[in-house]
C-alpha cells in the first residue's frame, strides 16, 4: 500500500474516531434537539442549505474562476457541516444539545436537500449536477450517523468505561488526523501554488466570512447559538462536496486540493471572525 492510498485511510479513522468519542459524551436527547425545536431548525437549515448556496452562485457568477474552484465552490455549498465540527464548536464554549442537534439535523436534511439544490444549479446554470440521494446517505451513515449513535448506545449501556476511553480515544483521533493531514498539506503546497494567490484565496475567504455572517445573523438571541451557527455555516463536509466534484466531473483532479485549501481558509475565517468583527463568543 502506497502513501497516496493510505492518507485517505487514516483520515477516515480520524474522522471516525473524533465522531465516536463525541457519541461517548453525548445523548439521544442531543441528537434529536433540533428536530424537537422546528423554529432553530429553520434558521439554521436557511443558514446552511439555502443562502450559501447563492452565495456560492453570484460568486461563480460574478469572478471569472477556474473550473475546480468554481466545482469546488458549488460543491461545498450544499454540504453540510463536517463531522469534526462539533469538537471545534464545543471548544469554543457551544452548548452541546445545539451544537450535536445541528450536526445530526443538517446530515440528515442534506439527504433531501443536496438533490434539491444541484437540481436547482443546474436549471440556473446549465450545467449537469447530480448526486443520488443514496450516495448521500452512504456517506452521511458512514462518516456521522454510525460512529455518533455507536458513541451514544454504548455511553447509554456502560456510562464508566465510556467515560474512561473518550480521552484517550479523542487523542488517537488527532494523532491520526495530523499523520493524514500534513502530508497532504505538502502536497497541496508544493503542487499547487498558484491556489495560494489571487482570486481563488479572496473567493473562498470571502464565502467563509459571509457564511460566518450569515450564520451569526440567523442564530437567533442566544450568543451561543449565533456563535455555533455562524461556525457552522463557514464550515463544509468535505467528502459530501468531493462525492458531487467526482460524480459530475471526474477529469478534474484539481477538486480534491482545492476543497482542502477551503477547509484550511475556513479555519482560519472561522477563528479570527469573532475578533475581526467583534462580536461576543459564546462563553466557556
């Protein structure tokens, strides 16, 4: 087995993993809390699933981009949030039932949701978009439902040993999210330059920041929901967006780096956002 097909696999594990040792420290009450609160349900499916995708849309419209980042652009923005989003959000003082809600909320929604707006794109823009709704939920099962209700039922039947192995477990996660991570950084790097310039970097911080505003704008009164939901709506699923890249145009090998050179712009956007702007993070 060679580097370039074993970095995929160990960025699957890591993602499995921080899912799961989320589960550990969560409750089914958690992942069903927006379903049970329809109001902050709407506003953030709004948020997510339908103003970044305009976004997304008078941005491609408007800059003359290349073809990936245009495909990357589309893509990411009718994913939903990625599965390590929660640990970024808990960290920066979310409240759990919302911050889990919304993660299970918007997996579960883009099942229906994804199909809808790449119909839509392609109705505006003439171009062929597809993804089956089962590919959807493959993926959706695999890198969030699985490991965060495997997390949950055995939090539920063994609350001790769960408690025991959900640190050690978050670690392996970031060690192997670090060993999967860098050396493809490297690679982004030393390949693909000229993504690290111009418009493309000034469009994907753009998207991220608007996202973020846009996320702030619909939270609602609660500080902590605007902060998570501003968080969330910047941040997109990668393999969602890669799974619609690869469905519609597989010649285009450029998607994956740049779909990773987003994920690294959106970090960024995401952790200065509050400061640039000014506004109250949610409390710890």
């Amino acid at each position: 087995m060679n580097l370039s097909s074993l970095i995929p696999l160990v960025l699957k594990a890591s993602i499995f993993l921080t899912v799961f040792a989320l589960g550990l420290q969560a409750t089914f009450a958690d992942a069903t809390f927006l379903f049970r609160r329809p109001g902050l349900l709407a506003r953030g499916f709004i948020s997510m699933s339908v103003m970044m995708p305009l976004v997304a849309l008078i941005l491609v419209m408007t800059f003359r981009l290349e073809p990936e980042v245009e495909i990357a652009l589309v893509a990411l923005s009718v994913s939903p949030v990625p599965p390590v989003f929660p640990k970024k959000a808990l960290k920066a003082g979310g409240e759990e039932n919302y911050t889990i809600g919304l993660l299970v909320a918007t997996v579960v929604l883009s099942i229906v949701a994804i199909p809808i707006a790449l119909e839509i794109f392609e109705r505006l823009t003439g171009v062929p978009l597809h993804l089956s709704a089962l590919s959807i939920s493959a993926i959706v099962f695999k890198t969030v439902l699985a490991p965060l209700l495997g997390g949950i039922v055995l939090r539920a039947v063994a609350s001790s040993f769960a408690n025991r192995i959900t640190k050690p477990i978050g670690i392996l996660a970031a060690v192997l999210l670090i060993l999967g991570a860098l050396p493809a950084l490297l690679v982004l790097i030393r390949n693909n330059l000229q993504f690290l310039a111009g418009v493309t970097l000034l469009c994907f911080a753009a998207f991220a920041l608007i996202g973020y505003l846009i996320g702030h704008l619909f939270g609602g009164p609660d500080p902590q929901d605007r902060s998570v939901l501003a968080m969330a709506t910047a941040s997109r699923h990668p393999a969602l967006a890669l799974a619609i890249a690869h469905a519609n145009f597989p010649q285009q090998k450029l998607v994956v780096p740049t779909v990773i050179l987003y994920l690294i712009v959106s970090g960024v956007v995401t952790a200065l956002a509050p400061k640039l702007l000014k506004t109250t993070p949610a409390p710890a």
